[in-house]
C-alpha cells in the first residue's frame, strides 16, 4: 500500500505518552493477551480489563517505528474521510469525521476507562475511535496478521460503526452491527488499492470459525467484506 508522503488526518488527538489515570497495580503482558483475545472474540469495550502501563523506555528505534505507525493511522484515517465524504457530497450530505484518538496502555473515552486490552472501539457517547498502537503489533507478532492493509482494516472498520452510527449496549457490540462495519470496511479497502483477498486477509486470523452472542462467523465476516468490496468495484465502473 503506497501511502508514505500523503495527506494525513487534523482530526487526531494523540495521548501518546500522556497517563490516563486509574491504572490499576499488576497486569501485565499475561493480561494483555487475555484482554485481546476477549475482544478478538466480542469483549465490551465497556467492560475492560486493568492492566498496568509498562514502565520500560522506548528505544530510539521503537520511537520511530511507533510514530511511523501513527503516521500511517494518519493517512489511512484521512482515506477514510475522503472517501466517505465524497460519497456523502454526492447524496447532497455532509459527513461528519470521527477523531481517532491514539494513546499508550490506558486514557479515558466517551465511554469509560480504555486500555491496552480493550482493543481498538469505537465510543459513539464522544464520536471518537480508540487505539492503543500496540494492537498492530500484536496482530503481526502473535497472529500473523501482518500488512498495511490488514491494519487499514482496524481503522476502517471502526470508522464504520462512526458511519452507522454504532452504539455500545450491555454486553457488547452485535452480529449485525460488526458486519455493517465490515462491509463499510471492504468498501474502503477497495477504495485503498486492496484485491478481494488482501481485504478479507485479516479475517483469517483474528475472525473465530463460530459466531458468538457479539460477532459473526469467520465465514460471515469474510462476506460482508466481499459485499463492501464489490460495491465499490461496481461504483467504480
């Protein structure tokens, strides 16, 4: 994906780096796991694990690896507004842009306390999309779901929930809204540059084989992209 030197996003709020208070002792790496794979599986942002913030420098080199990261978070979120504010500006409407708010093992949202292992969300209480930059490296080093595009898939698909107007209820989010989402993210990943396959990449690894109370299917999910992906081909035409 070709996105170095492009526009990126005024409508970040980075807290990199900034305490989000009410950091609960212990945690660690152990529950930062747990904490993702409850949310692979339909966790609740809502409801989320503590865990402490690392206490551990960065490197140079992880500084830069990290804000090279965010610069891309950037570009990709700027996609996004492109696009959908192109598609609204044709229906005769004006969309209105999430912020995505980039933080470091614990801030606080619209929504209540976030960290590390909520994962990515979406809180529609203050129209803002929650990533902690260590989800990507999670994806790519404990589930092999490496690439720009399986990452432009986190931001679009939360971005999606923005655009439906996605609330969180009790208990989590809802087959049918995570597959709105996905679809609305197979449309930009088309958009993006992604073939069918590269769009509907991620899902291998993160999506489970059976649908739980909260998210469809490995299976559903790969087909509500194809469906946001080939709507965007046919519009394309």
């Amino acid at each position: 994906m070709l996105w170095e030197g492009r526009r990126g996003s005024s409508n970040i709020e980075d807290r990199r780096g900034i305490s989000g208070g009410h950091i609960a002792v212990g945690g660690g790496i152990g529950s930062l796991v747990i904490g993702l794979i409850i949310y692979l599986l339909g966790g609740n942002p809502s409801q989320v694990m503590d865990t402490g913030p690392s206490n551990a420098p960065q490197t140079q080199a992880e500084k830069q690896a990290e804000d090279k990261e965010a610069q891309f978070v950037s570009v990709v979120l700027a996609d996004t507004e492109d696009i959908w504010s192109k598609l609204f500006s044709n229906m005769n409407k004006q969309y209105s842009n999430p912020t995505l708010v980039m933080f470091n093992d614990a801030t606080q949202s619209g929504c209540g306390f976030a960290n590390a292992a909520t994962g990515p969300f979406y809180c529609p209480s203050d129209e803002k999309v929650y990533l902690d930059l260590s989800f990507f490296r999670e994806m790519r080093d404990r589930f092999n779901a490496a690439g720009d595009f399986a990452e432009a898939y986190v931001i679009a698909h939360e971005v999606g929930h923005h655009l439906n107007g996605h609330t969180i209820r009790k208990g989590g989010s809802t087959p049918r809204l995570e597959l709105e989402a996905d679809e609305f993210a197979g449309f930009v990943l088309y958009k993006l540059g992604a073939s069918l396959e590269q769009a509907q990449e991620v899902m291998k690894y993160i999506a489970t084989a059976k649908a739980s109370s909260t998210h469809p299917s490995r299976a559903s999910r790969m087909l509500a992209i194809e469906h946001g992906w080939d709507k965007a081909a046919g519009a394309s035409q």
